[in-house]
C-alpha cells in the first residue's frame, strides 16, 4: 500500500472490484497451488489488505515493511510448503494457466532445477511468477543479507553462482515489450481499459489480453515510456 509512485494501488477498484481481488480471484483459479498466501505488511496502511483476506477466507501474514524475504519466511512457517511460488499483487492480470504451466515444469524437472522463472523479456510484464524449493528459501533467508536481498526476496537465490541450480520456463514467446503490472498512473488506465472491456470478470487468459490490447493499439502507448524500476532502484 507504500508505493511511492502510486499510492494504495493494489485496492484501487475497476468494475466495483479491487485489483488485489482480480489477482487473488485469478490466483484461485490454478490447478497446482495449494494454497494461496498474502504476506503483507504489519504497516496500519494495509489493515484493509488483511480484512479483504478474512472476508474472502485467504490466508494473510503480516510482517517487516522492507524485508519482504522475512515476510515469505514467516509465511512458510505458518503454512509449510516444499515448493514455493512467488507473483506479487501488483500484477492483477497474472494468468493461473501459465502459472500452471511453469510449476509443472518445475515438478518435472525437479531433478535439476531449485529455481525457475518465467522470462520477462518473452512474456508482458505483470504476468511474472517464480518457482523455488524451500530449502532455496531457507537458505537465502538465512544467509542472504544484503539489502536488496531482503526487499527483492530471490537474488540471493538466482545471484549465487553455483549454489542454486537455476533455470527458465522455456518458451517461444515474444510479447516481452507489453508491461501489464501496475506501477504507475498510466499502468492503472491501462489496467482499467481490459479489465473494463471484460466486464469486471476474472475468467479470461492472457492471450486475450494480448489480443484485447493489439485491437486497440493506442491502449499499449498509455504505458509504453514507463520506466521498470531495477533493483539498484
């Protein structure tokens, strides 16, 4: 709810619903997941992030504003898990299909890989998402120290060298110039326009998302100077 570039972004509303709720609603609809985990701040400011939790009967963690790592170690205590799938809720486009899709590519290649990604320069920003294994977590937790580490919760893990066997969803895409996460004023409209043009449900794939925006064009130029804030950022 701290965002310094746009305030409270994850409850403002299109169609009557707010963005957080079109990404936990499309989150729920994954086929994998077991259990879906907001980890939120103990900042008074998302007090209503924790209710809308408790109204829909989602699961909530509250922790250190800066040391989100902190935040999915709690989380992990709370409801253990061996695999952990990491999207944020800035991203209310995020596509369960897809998401699907990389953690069962994750569970077949379990052998040889303890983090994967979904490549953001093949795919719109805003659909990212991230696989790892516990023991990945444990020990980036546990050892990762820098700050950046603590906010950003995996370069411990994909920065070490070696140490983590890491890979990427591998896919033949190329819509990695689209920027779908909401960071912005002008990723707001665009946001509001498709989810507007369906209607306030959450049912839809990305494809027709993609489809939705190359018919109306001047929709990409909204956001398209945006600047993707970076880690040293």
């Amino acid at each position: 709810m701290t965002s310094t570039r746009l305030p409270g972004k994850i409850l403002k509303t299109v169609c009557g619903r707010t963005l957080l709720d079109y990404h936990v609603s499309r989150l729920l609809r994954s086929q994998t997941i077991g259990q879906v985990v907001v980890a939120t701040t103990i900042n008074s400011s998302d007090d209503p992030v924790e209710q809308y939790c408790q109204t829909k009967d989602i699961a909530c963690v509250r922790g250190s504003e800066g040391d989100v790592l902190s935040r999915y170690a709690q989380a992990v205590e709370q409801y253990p898990a061996d695999i952990i799938v990491r999207v944020t809720s800035d991203c209310p486009l995020i596509d369960p299909d897809l998401v699907d899709q990389v953690i069962r590519y994750f569970l077949k290649h379990r052998d040889q890989f303890d983090y994967i990604n979904l490549d953001s320069g093949l795919y719109p920003r805003g659909l990212d998402v991230e696989v790892f294994s516990f023991a990945a977590l444990e020990k980036a937790h546990t050892e990762g120290q820098e700050p950046h580490q603590r906010e950003h919760v995996t370069p411990y893990i994909y920065r070490s060298g070696s140490e983590f066997r890491c890979g990427t969803f591998p896919s033949q895409e190329k819509s990695g110039h689209h920027r779908w996460c909401v960071d912005e004023p002008a990723d707001f409209e665009l946001i509001s326009n498709i989810l507007s043009a369906f209607n306030g449900k959450d049912d839809f794939s990305w494809q027709e998302c993609l489809a939705l925006v190359d018919k109306n064009p001047d929709w990409f130029l909204l956001n398209s100077s945006v600047h993707q804030k970076t880690l040293t950022e």
